[in-house]
C-alpha cells in the first residue's frame, strides 16, 4: 500500500505510470503528473471548485487524456516514475 505522501511527492516531481482498480472492479494505467510545467496553462483550474476535498482521493492531469482525473489512493496497485 501507497501513501497519499508518497503519491504526491512522486506526481510533483514529473511523470508517473499509476495502476489502480477502478471502482467497476477494472484495471486502469494512467500516465500522469502534478508537475506544472507538463500541465497545460489552459488546463489549471480557476477560481473555487465546487468539488469536495478528501485525503482519499489525489486528482492529477492524465498526459494521455489531456485532461484531470482522479483516483483512489486506496486503489493503487503499483506506480512507478518515468
């Protein structure tokens, strides 16, 4: 098991490969990042979210999708940096 820390820590620091089990019971590989600079201007979030915070859950930007997605910390199977 992961820690929300160790989560964080890697995604501000560039890529990562993420596996989780997504709530259907499916697997999903998701490349992604918190790093600033790989996040498009046009794609960080203004002003306030109408979203709840939760220490369960990391929200990261999906360099595949091109957009924000979320995940489970729980959930997570592996990852690993790029």
């Amino acid at each position: 098991m992961f820690t929300r820390e160790e989560l964080l820590n890697a995604l501000r620091s560039g890529t990562i490969n993420v596996t989780f089990t997504k709530k259907d019971g499916t697997d999903r590989n998701m490349r992604c990042t918190l790093l600033e600079d790989m996040v498009p201007t046009e794609a960080w979030p203004t002003g306030e979210s109408n979203r709840k915070s939760s220490d369960e859950v990391i929200a990261v930007f999906d360099l595949e999708k091109d957009d924000w997605r979320s995940f489970r910390v729980d959930a997570v199977t592996s990852y690993s940096a790029e």
